[in-house]
C-alpha cells in the first residue's frame, strides 16, 4: 500500500456538509460526482497532501442510507492507494480478508476500487483504490 488515499464521510446533505467543511477548511471543494454504480453523491476536498471525500445517498439501498440509518453521519472508510490493485486484492484475499467484489470497479475521481468487508478489518471499512492511468 502507498498512502492513505482519502477520508470518507458519509453526510445526510452533502450540499449543507458542502457548506460546513468549506468554512472549516477554508475552501471548497475541487470536485462533485454522482456514481450512480455505487448510489452515492460525492465531493471531494483536497487539505494539503490529504483528501477528504464527502458522501451523501442518491437512494435508499445505498451502502451510505444504511450506514446512516445505523450508524449516523461520520467516518465511513478509510481509502489507501495501491500501485497494482489486481495484485493487492490478490494478496489480500490470501491473508484472510473478505473482498466486497471480485473484480476492481469504477469508482469517483477516476478511480479502481475494490473494498474489504469492515467485519474481517476490526471494523473499519477499507477501500484499496488505484488510479485509472492513461
Ligand atoms: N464501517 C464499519 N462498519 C460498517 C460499515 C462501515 N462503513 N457499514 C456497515 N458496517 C457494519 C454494520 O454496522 C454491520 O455491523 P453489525 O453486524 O455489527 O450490525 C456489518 O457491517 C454488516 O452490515 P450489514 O447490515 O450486514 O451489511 P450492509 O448492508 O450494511 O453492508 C457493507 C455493509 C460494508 C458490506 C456495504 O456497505 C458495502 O458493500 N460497502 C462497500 C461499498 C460502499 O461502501 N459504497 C459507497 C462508497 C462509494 C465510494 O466511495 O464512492
């Protein structure tokens, strides 16, 4: 793994959640996408070196409805940059972890994704993601 790629933060009103982290980040954010794959409106901040992506539900059977209506607003993954993602789920997989999908999929911010099932990470939903190159 590289780096933590970013912060995600599941939010009931990602235009209102827009508002507050724009005042406490002093700037808006660099980007807003709608992945219909996933049922997520997202907006992502960039604070130095780090990012922060903000996520709001497009339906009720998104992954973020859920975790709302279970858990409240807040952190919901925690996203690390892999160099080649084939090869790290592969690895993964043989370690023991849960892989959500079997296959990397396209993500926000042109991305591959793949994520681990929070119950085989000590809780914490992982997403490994590389950049979608060329
Ligand atoms: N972090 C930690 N735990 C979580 C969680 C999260 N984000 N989401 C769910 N859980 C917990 C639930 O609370 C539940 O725990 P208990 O059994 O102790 O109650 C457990 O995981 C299983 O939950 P579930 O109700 O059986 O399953 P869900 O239908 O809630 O699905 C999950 C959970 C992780 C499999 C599903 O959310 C998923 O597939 N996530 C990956 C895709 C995703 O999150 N997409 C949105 C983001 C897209 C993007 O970044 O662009």
């Amino acid at each position: 793994m590289l780096k933590i790629e970013h912060l995600g933060i599941a939010v009931k009103n990602i235009e209102q959640s827009n508002g507050l982290f724009s005042k406490l980040f002093n700037k808006a954010p660099y980007k807003l996408e709608k992945v219909e794959s996933e049922g997520v409106s997202t907006s992502f901040f960039m604070i130095g070196e780090s990012k922060i992506e903000l996520l709001e539900a497009t339906n009720p059977d998104s992954a973020i409805a859920k975790f709302i209506e279970k858990k409240g607003e807040g952190i919901h993954h925690i996203a690390f940059e892999v160099q080649d993602i084939y090869a790290e789920m592969e690895r993964l997989k043989k370690e023991g972890f849960t892989l959500l999908n079997e296959q990397p999929k396209k993500g926000a911010d042109n991305k591959l994704i793949c994520f681990l099932h929070p119950k085989s990470s000590n809780g914490v939903l992982i997403e490994l993601c590389q950049e979608i190159r060329g």
